[in-house]
C-alpha cells in the first residue's frame, strides 16, 4: 500500500470517502500536520495535490455509478429514450417517402 493510501487509512478518507471533504479542510488538515511536524511543507502540498486528485477520481466513480443506475432504472420502466424517439422519428422519415 502507498503511503499515501497509509497516510488516507489513518485519518479515515477511505471510510468516509473524499467528497466529502471540502479543500479548505484538506489544506487545513495538511498546514496542522505540517505545524505538528508529521510532514515538511513539500510533502504537505504533495497531500494536498493527492487528497484533492482522488476526490476527483471518488466524484468521477460516483457520477458514473449514478448515471449507470439511471440508465438501468429507465431500461426497466420500459420508458422511450431520446434515442428511441430519434430512431422511430428517422424511420418515420424514412417511410414516409417510400425509401423503407
């Protein structure tokens, strides 16, 4: 395991999760373990960087497992999509001057 993944597990990041955080906190949280002289400046904005890189990631995993569930959510209701109305509007189309 990294040390950063190390340096995430004890203060809990990977239990509540990243997003949660906002990045005041994070720089506050690196400046005070800078101060208690748990790391030097460097490493204190190398977290920062780190910290605020995988709550990117968390937010991307996130937006995709939502869009996903939604997806799924409508293929079940049996609702058209835009995609579906497109489809059937272009076929329309299609008939309607005798190319079908």
């Amino acid at each position: 395991m990294s040390e950063m993944s190390e340096t995430f597990k004890k203060i809990g990041l990977f239990g509540i999760g990243v997003v949660a955080l906002t990045q005041e906190k994070i720089e506050e949280f690196a400046k005070e373990m800078v101060e208690k002289g748990e790391m030097n400046r460097e490493e204190g904005k190398k977290f920062v960087r780190d910290v605020l890189s995988e709550k990117d990631r968390q937010l991307k995993d996130l937006e995709d497992k939502i869009s996903q569930k939604a997806k799924d959510v409508i293929e079940k209701s049996g609702v058209a999509t835009k995609r579906d109305i497109e489809a059937i509007r272009k076929r329309i189309e299609r008939l309607e001057r005798g190319t079908l």
